[in-house]
C-alpha cells in the first residue's frame, strides 16, 4: 500500500529499552512492567493497573473481577468492535445488544434501558473510534459498568479520562492503538477488592509469586517486561502522540466536513476525543457503487481503508435481534488511516481520491 491502513510511531527509546530488558534477562516480569502500570496509572489518574497480554484479555480479566458468570445478561452495543460479546459466550453468559445512536455511533442508556430485565448484570459502554458514550446517564442505571475503551485510550468525559467512570476500564495496547507493545492491553480500577482479585486471576490464581499455593483457578494473562519496555518508550512520547492524532483529524475534516454524502462522526461538547480512527458514513446517493466497493477503489489506488463493523445482528453465532441504526452504520461506514506519521499531504491524496469516487 502507498499509505497503509496504520503505521506505529517508534521514534522514542523502543529499541533501547527493549534491549534492556533482553539483557537484564528479565524478558517475562521485570521492571518494565511495573513502570509501566505506574506511569498509567498516574497519567489516567487511577489506583490499580494491571497490565495484561491483549485488549480481550483485559476484558476477560474484568468480568471475572467483577463477578460475570453464566446466565448473566451483559448489554452491549450492536455496533462496535465484537470481543466484548464474544468473551460472554465463552463465560456461558448472554450477550444483549442494544443499538446506538445514529450522529455518536455510541450506545445510549436510552437504548440500555429498554434492554434491562432481571437477569441483567453489567454493561458494556464499547468508546468506539475515540468517540465515548454518555457516561453520565449510563452511570444513572445502577448497573455494573466495564468501559471499553480499547480505542479511546486518552480520550476524556467531562474532564475525566476515558475508563476511569465506569467499576472496570478496559484498553488495548495492539499495533494500531493509540500507543502499541505490540498485542497488550489493560485494566483500570479504583476498587481495591476488585484489584486484588485481578491481580490473581492474572497469575495462575497466585497471590503470591514463586509460591505455588493457588487459591483459586486463574489464567495466565500476563504481559511480558519485552512488551512492556516498548509500552513504557511508547509513553514517553505520549503527548506528541496525541497531538498529531488531533492534526490528522482536524485535516480530515478540512477536506471532508462539508461534503455531500460524506457524514462524520459527531461527538458532544463534552467529550475531548483522541481519534484512534477518522471514520466517515457514505450516502449510497452520492456513492452508489456502496462503501465495500469505495474500500476496493481506494485499494486499487494504494490507499488502505477499513469498512465498519458488522453488526451483531448480521453475525450468525449470536440470537436473533434488531439493530437497524447498527446494520445502517456496519454497511456506510469507512474509517480511514489515522496515525500521527499521516502527512497532511497523505491525508489529502486520500481525500481527493474519495471524492474521486463520488458521483
């Protein structure tokens, strides 16, 4: 591809600290992972993060601290990236999806609250594309919330930081995200008895390491101190991060904003997002071909891009629902590269290549 769907930035220590980690011989645990669950949790302004190996795993840690067991009903937007209502099935719990709103593309407590019945445990606020949802009505619910905010590491809700509203906050380190180890992620809490039991349930069931006094049946979802190295370099750049994340953005929307048939995803006046990913709706009226041909167009130019996400009601594995808000957005939307090396010029060519292809 001439420009790639994502590149990361390492442009900080990567190599350097990684080396260090090599060479202390401490590639599992080690320093690195503890600086990096320190420096978290003062720059998201929490008590506990535990760092594990991958985003879903920071979601399977996060309904085990919570207490999710089988037959529980979670509610989870129809619209949105689906490990939150995969890892359900495989807990034998029930996911319950409620759609979003058509401007935020987020889940809403109006639409939680038509789906509450009295086997409703939790919820699942999915922050999608940096975007996050209205946390002060969902918090009115007096459900247990879990956010997900694997692409909305940074972002912020009337002052406070994307994870930090709901019981759990949940994040994902990937390639793609807002600042990478590689895989990873991570969970977030200010609830000490939840922590502790994270912290257990990370390891194998061990409180307490090199003691093999198991006390209860644990998994292993630990990140190693080689990722964790990269993750700590990663947030030594944190701000430039951001930044740029807000320039590729804003040109974005210089190109795009006013554009028949191209609508953007809105966010309110309260919401202070790092976009991980410039997402757009297409009008089948000024692009008839339909948005996965508009993906193959741009391919064919070398530019990269990404369809929206399928919606719950269109997989097979899950029981029969309505969505239609969801199954409207999973057909229109494209999401474009979105990276703090995107020169204004890339975004730009990228720009000028769909309109290209509108009639």
């Amino acid at each position: 591809m001439k420009i790639p769907y994502s590149v990361p930035y390492l442009v900080g220590n990567e190599k350097k600290y990684v080396a260090d980690s090599v060479e202390s011989t401490w590639i599992s645990g080690g320093k690195y992972v503890n600086k990096l669950e320190e420096e978290l949790s003062n720059r998201l302004a929490t008590n506990h993060t535990l760092v594990v190996s991958n985003g879903t795993t920071a979601l399977h840690l996060a309904y085990l601290g919570l207490g999710i067991k089988a037959g529980d009903e979670v509610i989870v937007p129809g619209f949105a990236f689906m490990a939150a209502a995969n890892l359900l099935i495989h807990l034998n719990a029930i996911p319950v999806f409620a759609d979003v709103d058509p401007d935020t593309w987020c889940i809403t407590s109006e639409s939680i609250e038509a789906k509450i019945t009295n086997k409703t445990k939790a919820v699942v606020p999915i922050h999608t594309y940096g975007n996050v949802c209205d946390m002060e009505t969902i918090s009115d619910l007096d459900l247990i919330i879990i956010e997900d905010g694997a692409e909305a590491l940074f972002s912020k809700y009337q002052g406070l930081n994307c994870g930090t509203i709901g019981d759990v906050g949940t994040f994902s380190m990937h390639a793609t995200k807002t600042i990478t180890t590689g895989e990873g992620g991570f969970v977030i809490t200010d609830d000490d008895e939840v922590a502790q039991l994270m912290a257990t349930m990370r390891s194998h069931g061990l409180p307490t390491r090199g003691a093999y006094n198991h006390t209860l049946a644990g998994h292993n979802f630990r990140l190693t101190n080689m990722q964790a190295a990269l993750g700590c370099a990663q947030l030594e750049n944190v701000d430039e991060v951001i930044s740029e994340r807000r320039r590729v953005f804003d040109t974005y929307k210089i190109f795009l904003a006013d554009k028949d048939g191209i609508k953007f995803q809105q966010y309110n006046s309260d919401i202070d997002p790092v976009v991980w990913a410039v997402a757009v709706a297409l009008d089948t009226k000024a692009f008839p071909q339909g948005r996965d041909s508009v993906v193959a167009q741009l391919k064919e130019i070398g530019i990269e891009t990404r369809p929206g996400f399928v919606a719950s009601s269109r997989l097979p594995y899950f029981e029969r629902h309505s969505v239609p808000i969801s199954e409207s957005l999973g057909d229109s939307v494209i999401s474009f590269p979105t990276y703090p090396s995107l020169s204004d010029n890339d975004i730009a060519e990228i720009c000028d290549c769909l309109l290209s292809v509108r009639s």
